[in-house]
C-alpha cells in the first residue's frame, strides 16, 4: 500500500489468497531521508491485508476498528478505528457500500456508486502513528573501540599472515627469477555484461526512474520514486508520494545524473493509489521503460525493484514474485484518511520508506508493478517514534491496472473506478462478501440489480477468483475496466448460483 508507512503490530496473513483472475487486467510526510512504508494493521486471519505506503507520507498504519454508520456523510469520512473488516464494520469499498467503513451516499462504502457506496461511514479514530524518520542512534561508549579492537586483531593476523607469505617469496625468488603474481588485466576494454543479468537490466533502467520529493505549503514533505512513462514528460508514481504537494505544494523530480525538474501533478487516485505528475520543462530526450505484463506475471519468477530507501536514491534490489493477486488495504493516519485496495503483486525484493511509486521490474527489465506497500515488524526509534524496514513480504500494484489508471489521469484528470452497484459488507469472513442489507444495498438499475442479484446475497468468486470477504471483492473488481463482464457466484439461502454482471462506473474519487 503506498508502501511506506510504519505503525502497529502486524496481523497474520490471510488464510487462502484468491485465485489469480484469468480475464484481462482493467500510499503524511516523512521527513527527507524517505518516506515511511505502510504496514498492515491487524485484521483477522481471513481478511485482506492491511498494509503501509512504502513512500513519503507519514506511516500507512493498521486502522484499529469499529463500524457505525451517519446519515449521509460526505466523502471519506473519518476511518474507523479499527479495519472495516477487522471488527464488524460493514460497507463496500470498489462493491459500492456497507455500514461500517468509508461511506458514500448511503450506508457504508468507500465512494458510493464506485468503490464502496451508498453509505455513511463507520465512527472511529485514526490509521495509526505517523512515522518520524529519526537520525541513526548513536554507538554506546564501547562500540567504536570493539569495532577498533576487531580491526586491529584482523590487521595483526594479516600482517604476520603476510610476513610468513612475503618470506617464503623471497626465499623462492633467490632461487627462481621468474615472477610469482598475476596482474588483472588492464586493458581499456570496459567490462561486458549480457542483457539478462541484474547490472544490465539496473544500467538500463536507472536513468529512467526518478526521486520525487513532495512538500506542502507548511513545509512538511517526504521523498518517494517514480519512472518515466513516455517521452512528453509524464511520470508515474503512488497517490501518497505527491499528496503533499496536492494543494498548492511543491514538486520535484531528480534523475540519477544529478538533473532535477519541478513537476506538477497531472492527476491522482486515492484508491488506487496511483499518481501521474509531469515535469516542467522536461528533456527531449527522455526514454519511458517499456511495460509488461503483469497478467502473465508467475510466482517465482525474479524481480528487480529500483527506489530511495530511506532517501538512498537509485538503490537498485531483488528478489522473486512471492505470491499474486493479495488483497492488500492501506492508509495513512490522518482523520481524513481514505483507503486504498489493491490485488497486489508480494515481492521479498527489498523495499522500504522512499521506495513507494517506484518500478517492480521483471528479469527482461519490463515493468510489471509499483512499489506501493509493505507489511513489517517495527522498533522503538529515537523520541519513542516507530521505525520500520523490510522484512521481506512488499506488496506492488500490478502493472495492468496501473497502466490504466495512468491513462485515464493523463486524459482527463481523474480516475474511473469499476463498480458492481451493490454494498458488501466488510466485516470479518472468510464466507464471502456479503451484500448488505436495506433498501440501498442494492443500486436501481446498476449492475448488481440487472444480475439478479439482491441484499443479503454472500458473492464467493469473481470469474475464477475466490472471494472470502468484503475488501478481496474490491480489490478484484478493481482489477477490471468499467464494461468488463465478469461472472459472479453467489450463495442465497444456502444455494448457489452463478450470473453474468457488466461492470458500472465511477469518475473521480469523491
């Protein structure tokens, strides 16, 4: 989620992951060194993720729970303050509503007809602790001078390590004129690397990614990573790099040849997490990394992510695709803080605060994610702050969906979310998404209705993918374009049944 923020204690992993959807594919500020990385806040073992923003913001930290509902209330409400779906809270976040969670114009949900309806919000406090990027702690008295004895050993046993060897030569060379060493070659050549090899993909794609620093109009800002997405100039990134900079901030954009532009934002989806900014006055010679296919993404297949850790720009990692199709939920800690769902990409390729907006590449060097979010464990920083890193489980948003969404910003501005028009609730469950009940759990006319579908119904897969609560449903359904046919399974009294639906659609976030 964005992939960089720090906070609470980390929940189990869901229960059983979806199964991977066969039709096509439709993360405040930290301080300069980077920006902190989401975490997951706890949710029961059968819920989605909850993750942190691996970017700039403050840390994207578990919600503590609690479901309500207002008549009403503008979009988003105040998170609650635990997940949604963690404790009871009901709502739709991408199915269209439920009491509970982000609410919309009815009860529940996270943008009414989009991604969440219909509905009110859930009452509650924040996502958790911002994160605070604190200056290395200092060594005790003692360390300096245990790092000191440790050297000094080494250099003793070398020494007379050498002094035996530099004796046996000379004693050799009294009696043999020929050389005893090897010189490297030192030739001008340069040394070569093929095409599939990390360097290689790293060499190649370095120079089109960037660090983006965002600040607000009071100052406060965070860094985060992007990468050229065609020659006019436009970059993507997550929603929670560049939201700083969203009202009157400021933007810049660095390459890794020292080049810094200012960069405006061209669009953003909050729940997506997906940003497009543009630079000023930007070079002509700029060249976009080419795009796969996360589709055809498998798990175990390498994985190269490139970003600012902690402000270390242009650091370059690896590792493999851990598992696919998570559903992962993050926020910031902000009383207005709306969500983020994703079915994402999990990575062990080393992420941390600062590389949120950054590419996932695949061995060939393609792009086939954004690095958005992370679930870590945390320690107590300087000042009692909470820090966290990398332990191996990073979470990125397939690059399919990603690309759309970049489309759509660029075009006009704003993001369109696909939608089913019926509320789900996001309760814990491991059963399905459950529609909710009540007159406006269902739209009239949308989708959902036109299926056959009606409140108290409990959706068990999409196309081919399980569906075992509220959030995962999202987080698939934002997976396909408005206009996609999809065939939903469902269980009424106890049967199931199966039905065709054509996705609905939203525009913008509000």
């Amino acid at each position: 989620m964005s992939t960089e923020n720090e906070g609470t204690e980390v929940p189990p992993a869901p229960s059983a992951p979806p199964v991977p959807v066969e039709s096509p594919a439709a993360s405040p500020a930290a301080p300069e060194g980077g920006a902190p990385t989401t975490q997951l806040p706890p949710v029961p073992p059968s819920a989605p993720q909850d993750t942190l923003h691996a970017g700039p913001a403050p840390a994207y930290a578990a919600a503590p729970g609690g479901t309500g509902s207002a008549p009403d209330a503008a979009w988003p409400p105040p998170p609650p303050a635990t997940p949604s779906y963690a404790d009871g809270g009901t709502g739709a976040y991408g199915a269209d509503a439920g009491t509970g969670a982000y609410g919309g114009e009815g009860v529940g949900g996270y943008g009414g007809d989009a991604y969440g309806g219909d509905g009110a919000a859930g009452a509650g406090g924040g996502w958790g602790t911002p994160y605070q990027q604190q200056p290395a702690p200092k060594k005790p008295g003692g360390g300096r001078g245990g790092l000191m004895a440790a050297v000094l050993i080494a250099a003793l046993v070398a020494g007379g390590l050498g002094g035996g060897i530099g004796y046996t030569l000379a004693k050799d060379n009294d009696n043999n004129t020929s050389s005893t060493t090897v010189s490297a070659d030192t030739g001008s050549a340069s040394v070569k690397r093929s095409p599939g090899t990390i360097a290689a993909v790293a060499a190649k794609s370095l120079p089109s990614t960037v660090t983006i620093e965002a600040e607000s109009t009071s100052g406060e800002g965070g860094t985060g990573t992007g990468f050229v997405f065609d020659t006019q100039g436009h970059i993507v990134t997550n929603n929670h790099v560049v939201a700083d900079a969203v009202d009157g901030g400021k933007l810049t954009a660095t390459f890794p040849n020292g080049k810094k532009y200012d960069a405006e934002i061209v669009g953003h989806a909050q729940g997506y997490d997906v940003a497009v900014i543009k630079l000023k006055n930007a070079p002509t010679d700029l060249k976009p990394l080419a795009l796969g296919d996360s589709d055809k993404v498998a798990v175990g297949d390498e994985t190269i992510a490139i970003g600012a850790p902690f402000g270390l720009s242009n650091t370059v990692t690896t590792g493999i695709i851990s598992a696919k199709n998570r559903p992962v939920a993050s926020s910031d800690g902000s009383s207005t803080s709306k969500a983020s769902y994703m079915s994402a990409l999990q990575t062990d390729a080393s992420i941390n605060p600062g590389n949120s907006g950054g590419p996932l590449l695949d061995a060939q060097g393609s792009v086939i994610g954004i690095n958005s979010a992370i679930q870590s464990t945390s320690s107590s920083g300087l000042g009692g702050s909470s820090q966290s890193g990398s332990i191996g489980l990073g979470f990125a948003i397939p690059i399919n969906q990603a690309k759309y969404v970049a489309q759509q910003l660029i075009k006009t501005g704003k993001p369109v979310y696909a939608k089913i028009g019926a509320s789900v609730s996001l309760e814990d469950s491991t059963a399905g998404a459950t529609i909710t009940t009540g007159s406006s759990a269902v739209e009239t006319g949308g989708p959902a209705a036109k299926a056959g579908l009606k409140a108290g119904d409990v959706i068990t897969k999409l196309d081919d993918s399980v569906i075992d609560s509220g959030p995962t449903l999202i987080g698939e359904i934002w997976t396909h374009k408005p206009g996609d046919k999809v065939k939903i399974t469902y269980k009424r009294g106890g049967t199931e049944h199966t039905t065709d639906l054509t996705l609905g659609s939203r525009v913008g976030d509000s």
